[in-house]
C-alpha cells in the first residue's frame, strides 16, 4: 500500500469510528461489500455484491430473530445498504443524508432491531448508481413456523458493461440535444417512453438465459417461488413455463391466493411469491422474466432428475406490452389497514423536465425539496399523479401502504411498498403514520431518482440530526 492510500484508508477508518456499531448482544451476521467477478454474455464483468464471509449473498432469517447486522464496507468508495421494505428505527433504514451518514470505505456500521413481520424483501445500496453495479441482494424473513415447501430465490437484474456515471451523463446530453423538440414526457396522447438506458444483459440469479440457473424439484411437489425485481430500470413481465401458479404475496405481505393465468407484472423494486405446482413426471419448466416493450429475457429453469432441458431463446417471438395497473385492481390483501378514513391527504405530481433530464415530485428536484410533513398516530394518503409519459415505481420507506385508488375508482387493494404509476395514471395509498422518523419516498427507477425524483416524508417533532444539514 502506498503513502497515499494508506492514508486514506487510515482516514477512513477514522471517519467510521464516528459511527461506530451498537453494543451487540450476541455476535451479528457479517455482511460484506465487495466487488466480485460474474461472466456475462462469455465476459468478465466486475461488479458489487452484499455477501455474507461464507459466500451467500443477502440474508434469509426467522422473523422471530433480531435483525443484527454488521455491514463492513470494503469496496473503495462510500456506501450504505437500505433494507427494502422492512420498517427499522429510521436512523437504521440506509438512506444517505436522510436517515444517516454513509458508510466511508474500509468502516463498518451495526444494525440491531426487531422485525416486524415476515416475507420477501431485498437489499440495495442508496448511495449513487451503486445499484446498478448489483450492489443488492435477497432479504429472507421466514415465518416463525418453517414450511417444508421447497423454496426458490429469483432475483433479477438488469447490467450494463458502462460505466453508470457515463450512462447517466449521456442521459442528461441526449436530453439536452432534445430539448428544441417538444418533450415526450409531457405530450397527452403520445406514445408512452419505455425504457430510458438499452441493457448489454438481464440477469436471473446472476446468469443470463444463455446458461441460466438449473435449479432441482420434485415431480408432484409445490415450489414457492420468491421474485425480486432488483433491476435498476427494468419493468418485467413474468411466466411460469406452463405451471399452475398462484400468487401469495406482493412486496412481502400477503395476498388472498390468485390464480396466474397469463404474465405477471413486476415493476422495478417489487416482489412476488408465486406457489407453482410441477405435475407428475419429468419436466423442465423455464420461469421466464421479459423485459417491458422489448423481446429480451431471463430467467431459470424447474427441472426433475433427468428432464431433458431445451436451450431457451433469451429473445421472444414478439416485444411486451407496457405493465399496466390491471393486476394491482383485483389484489386483495390478506393483512389490509382498518377500513377508515384519511386524517391527512397530500397530492404529490410526477414530473419531469426532458429538456434537462430532470424528475420530479411535488415540482420539486432532491436535495432541494420541502419535506412531506406528517403527524404520528393518522392515516395518510397520498396521491400520485404521473404528468409524464414514463412509468415510475414508486417507493415509501419505513411504512407498509395500501393500493386505495387508481384514478377516480376507490378500493381495498394490496399491501406493499412499491406501487408502479403507469403514465398519466393516477394512483393513491394509504397509510397509517406509525414509525417516527424522517423517511425517503422517491421513484425506484435508479436515472429518475439520481435525476432528483424524491422526497421526504418528516413526522412532526423530529429533531434534525447533525449529519443532514
Ligand atoms: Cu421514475
């Protein structure tokens, strides 16, 4: 190591010892940042990943275990992972500048809370364009009874061999060089914009369809699939090879059972629990991911003891449909607020700027915004309405929300943390403001958001640590 380095890693970890881990009460589970090799379309492909010292990547625990963590950041740059979809004391939700300082390189930050419920989440760093270099992982919470159904973790991504930072400032030109034309994102009628960023890969476990996962069940047996859309940017449509599958649960939390007859739509950051049920004999079952508005996919193949398995053309015959709000309509959840009217209700316009590449809510570009305020102990909604012609999954941190509107309709829909907001669409949620903190709430679409699409949701009453000013 030479002068220089040495003193900026002995400066960094200075700099960690301000944030030093709680006092554990046992021994917490290590998760360490590092880059790793993965091969992609027959290349090498250095990228991020959050794994644990014995090589699995993410976490999978008991729900009645804490959740105990130390993150040790060993990559050469700030980071800090945001538990996607748990409800942690927000000074723990892993979000820079909002709920803490970032990680410096070469320190180590503690986690230590109770978890709340169980289900299918993830892991993502919320510093830059970390995420798109698979800074992510699988976070498993398992119900306090085990189930003997085999389980199944999907995990998709979608890669580029770019540099992010050149993609983004390409983005922000090409935008630029738009702006004597009138802008897309803001003509009624027009055809809805798709995809901001053309992909080298889509990624299932780490593998393309090339040589996708193999992964063993049992002829006349159950799977429960666990599906994450950990992509940057990518809207999926998901198959199930033929199976019957039924839908369990969405963004961890539970949906009365709906059988899946045609493909599923899962939005950037969302989740899925399918049950599939594999017939008797041998077979092989790809479970597909395609790509929104392009003939790209990923995915895995289900396979018996010695089912012939067929290569699969990683394109499909024809481009998808863009997602629509079809499904998010008829799920009902089987954990749904109290039915109650909102003590609080707050408009929040999506917006964007193509001239510059800029996105917006509440007219408003991140860090440059005036916080959401709430009070504790009252049921909030909020309601999002998409001016643009582009998609934006929406997520709240820190909360469990309802889906209660699509447009002028009002229902009782699903319980999650992610929501898509199709172009031009307006969607409402609800919920109850039960976790004091200072909360982000921003698009999961990883451009829109480094382009200024968040805000903050503040409770009433909480002091402003020294870290955000
Ligand atoms: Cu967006």
């Amino acid at each position: 190591m030479d002068r220089r380095s040495f003193l900026k890693s002995a400066a960094a970890v200075a700099a960690g010892a301000l944030a030093p881990p709680p006092a554990f009460a046992a021994p917490p589970t290590i998760l360490n940042l590092d880059t790793r090799i993965i091969e992609v379309n027959g290349k090498a492909a250095s990228v991020f990943g959050i794994m644990q010292p014995d090589g699995t990547p993410g976490l999978s625990i008991d729900v009645t275990q804490p959740f105990r963590v130390e993150v040790r950041n060993n990559l050469d740059r700030i980071s800090l992972i945001h538990w996607h979809g748990l409800t942690p004391p927000y000074r723990q939700d892993g979000v820079p500048y909002v709920s803490a300082p970032p990680i410096p390189a070469g320190a180590a930050q503690g986690y230590d809370f109770p978890l709340a419920f169980s289900g299918t989440f993830w892991m993502h760093s919320h510093v830059g364009l970390q995420e798109q270099e698979l800074l992510s992982a699988p976070l498993i919470i398992h119900e306090a009874t085990p189930s003997s159904t085999q389980e199944v973790v999907v995990m998709l991504h979608d890669f580029t061999f770019e540099n992010p930072d050149d993609i983004f400032a390409q983005l922000r030109n090409q935008a630029g060089k738009a702006s004597a034309q009138p802008a897309a994102m803001t003509m009624q009628g027009a055809k809805p914009d798709l995809n901001d960023v053309d992909y080298d890969a889509f990624l299932a476990n780490d593998r393309t369809l090339a040589d996708p996962a193999i992964v063993k069940a049992d002829p006349a047996s159950t799977v429960r699939l666990r599906i994450i859309n950990g992509s940057a940017a990518s809207n999926y449509w998901i198959s199930f090879g033929g199976l019957r599958a039924t839908l369990v649960a969405v963004d961890g939390t539970g949906v009365q059972p709906m059988q899946i007859t045609s493909p599923l739509p899962l939005a950037v950051a969302q989740r899925a629990d399918i049950l599939v049920d594999l017939p008797s004999g041998a077979g092989a079952y790809p479970v597909l991911a395609q790509v929104e508005g392009k003939r790209e996919r990923s995915g895995i193949v289900l396979a018996t003891t010695g089912a012939a398995i067929a290569r699969i053309d990683p394109l499909a015959a024809q481009p998808s449909p863009p997602l629509d709000l079809s499904l998010e309509r008829a799920l009902v959840s089987t954990e749904p607020l109290a039915p109650k009217p909102a003590d609080i209700t707050r408009d929040v316009p999506l917006t964007g700027d193509m001239a510059a590449y800029v996105w917006m809510m509440n007219n408003q570009v991140y860090p440059n915004i005036t916080p959401i305020m709430v009070t504790a102990n009252r049921r909030v909604e909020l309601v999002m309405q998409n001016k643009t012609m582009m998609s934006h999954p929406m997520h709240l941190h820190g909360h469990r929300f309802q889906v209660v509107g699509i447009d002028a309709d009002r229902f009782q829909g699903a319980v999650r943390d992610t929501v898509l907001v199709p172009p031009q669409k307006t969607v409402a949620i609800a919920f109850e403001s039960d976790n004091p903190g200072r909360w982000a709430f921003h698009c999961h679409n990883l451009w829109h958001l480094e382009a200024g699409m968040m805000t903050v949701v503040d409770y009433e009453g909480i002091p402003m640590p020294k870290y955000l000013g």
